[in-house]
C-alpha cells in the first residue's frame, strides 16, 4: 500500500493515530490513488461521488436482463466477504448482502458476537483478523465509536491486508449510507445537485447518517443546510464548524414549518433513543419535528423527503402516497450505491460502465 513516510511512523501506536485530522488519515486508507477502505464521507469527493452514480445507474440498468445479470455476478465471483454486524441492522445489512450477491461476491456473516469467540475472551481485534483469513473484504457495523477505523488500521498493518467498509461505526459517521443519500437527490434532482436547501430534521446529535451527508454536502455548490430540532438534539460544534470552514451557509431553528416552504429536500430522522443513558429521549416532545400530510401543501412541488428508515412517527403514513416521498426508493437506491462501491473498491468498475 503506498503511504507517507510520515503515516508508516505512526503506525504501531493507535493511540496517536486515531485523535489526528481525518484529512491527514485519509491516504492510510487508499491505494493505488483509489480509496481501499471506505470509512469517512470525506473520502468520497465529487468525482468519486459521479463516477459511483454512474456506475450505479449502469447496474440498474444491465441487471435488467438475463445476460447482463449474469455478466455482472461474474465479476467478482472469485471473492468471498465477511458482513460483521455487531449492531442490530436490517436495512444496511440486507443491502450489502444483496449487493455482493448482484456482483456474484460469495457471503458469510456474523450477526451476533455472542456467536464468536469472544465469548471465550478473544479480543474483537482478533476476532476480525480471524475473519480475515477466510474472505477478501469485511463489511462491518459496530456500535462502539472508532472500532471499524481501528480494525482497518489494524488490518492494513499485516502482511494479508483487506478493505474494511464501514456500514456505521457508533454514533459518528455512516459513509454508506451518505453515499446512497447524495445517489437518491442525484437522481431525484437529475444529476444537478448544486443550489439546492436541504434541511435535516430531528435528532441530529446522535444520528450518524445526518452527520456523514453533512460532509458531502462540500462537494456540491451555492449549498445551504437548515437544522431544525429540539433544542436537546442539536447539530453538534464538529459539523457546524466543517461548514464553517467550508463556507457552507447554515441555519438552526425549531421552526420546522418555517423553513418547509424554500426546501428543496427534507431529511428526517427519528429520535436516536437507543444512545440514552438515562431515558432523557422520554422528556422531549418530538412531535413538533413531525412530517404530516397536511404539511404536503406547504412544500414545494419539486421538493422531496427522504428518510434513513426505520422510521417510528416522524412522517405519517398516508405521505408514502405523494410522489415527493422518496425513501423507499432511497432504501432500494442503497443496494445499488454499494454494489458500484464494491465494484469500485475491487477494481471492476470500469468493466460495468
């Protein structure tokens, strides 16, 4: 792997690692010039990002039919990967499994350490590296904050080194899932991106996927972001002051009908009540940052919802109808994201487009 003499130096001590810049991490984690374990949403920048779009879009498309969904499960039929998720998932989860499947990538997976060895006391660290002997990629979920970033600095510090992908670590980022979000407005929106309102609603100090899209919201143009909340589930300093520094325009109100009227999409998210301590989510009225169907009248008719699922009550049911509602389509558009990410990491696909 090609690295900075600075970066080799660092390597035996995680400790001194892992409390550096992202941007100063990001060239131990490529290869080749290419990104090799996928963990940040800082590495997908805007040609990444289209060439992934288009990459996608060429999936749906030759999948369509007996032959080219064969010549795409050839692809990758020599490779095996781990899917590792020591959190509870379904989207995610079935979303990568079916887009090894698609690629012809053979799949083996843990869904519950209780059913490893750590049991017996192995560390999760070895645990992994004991995966990685059998499979040529692991995709992981973990609810403790910063362990995938350390089994892929760990990973790629051997002599049998795999692309780790992150499919959410704690409660800090979740690329994937950003990458599928970018894909669902890229799409919603014709390509054209830029110039666009996006605000984010609901608990957005504990939710990751709203964290991670609020990076790649740099590599559009002319962006602004609303942050509509209660007052307990603010955006965090760390996010405000990327946009900050990247000169992106923000705002943060808990008048969420106020700024219905310019949006051109609304991300809403549930209440992260699985991160209380306490069961401080109870003293908090979340029913303010509900979308409901009378609210359909208030947006514009170009405007469109999307949602990271599950979802509980923050968008009624009878909205699924309007054709603004596009989290359905945003949940299958997942499937197809990380299949070209898959492709990409693997070197294929130049052989899909």
């Amino acid at each position: 792997m090609q690295r900075t003499q600075e970066m080799t130096s660092v390597q035996p001590d995680w400790e001194k690692f892992y409390p550096r810049p992202i941007s100063e991490k990001i060239p131990f984690f490529s290869k080749d010039g290419r990104v090799y374990d996928c963990l940040f949403a800082q590495q997908l920048n805007r040609d990444l990002l289209t060439l992934l779009f288009r990459t996608a879009d060429r999936l749906r498309e030759v999948t369509q039919h007996k032959d080219g969904a064969d010549y795409v499960s050839g692809l990758l039929s020599d490779k095996r990967a781990m899917l590792y998720f020591a959190q509870p998932s379904t989207r995610t989860f079935m979303s990568f499994l079916n887009a090894a499947h698609i690629l012809g990538v053979k799949t083996s997976e843990i869904r519950d350490s209780s059913t490893s060895s750590e049991v017996k006391g192995e560390t999760p660290e070895d645990t992994v590296r004991t995966f990685s002997s059998y499979v040529d990629m692991i995709i992981m979920r973990h609810p403790t904050p910063g362990f995938v970033e350390k089994t892929a600095w760990l990973m790629n510090r051997t002599g049998r080194p795999v692309p780790i992908i992150s499919g959410g670590s704690g409660k800090d980022q979740h690329p994937t899932q950003a990458l599928l979000d970018v894909y669902t407005l890229y799409r919603s929106f014709n390509g054209d991106i830029d110039n666009k309102h996006i605000v984010m609603v609901g608990d957005l100090k504990r939710g990751r996927t709203v964290r991670s899209l609020s990076y790649l919201m740099k590599n559009y143009n002319k962006m602004s972001l609303s942050f509509v909340s209660p007052k307990e589930f603010k955006m965090e300093a760390d996010i405000l002051d990327f946009l900050k520094r990247h000169n992106i325009p923000y705002q943060e109100t808990e008048d969420f009908k106020g700024v219905l009227k310019t949006a051109d999409a609304i991300y809403m998210t549930r209440i992260q009540d699985e991160h209380d301590k306490a069961g401080e989510s109870k003293k908090v009225d979340y029913s303010p940052f509900y979308f409901r169907q009378e609210n359909l009248k208030d947006i514009k008719k170009t405007c469109v919802i999307l949602h990271p699922l599950p979802r509980r009550h923050e968008i009624e049911v009878s909205v699924d109808d309007d054709p603004r509602a596009v989290f359905w389509r945003q949940e299958r558009n997942g499937m197809w994201a990380r299949a070209a990410l898959m492709a990409y990491i693997f070197g294929v696909d130049g052989k899909i487009r």
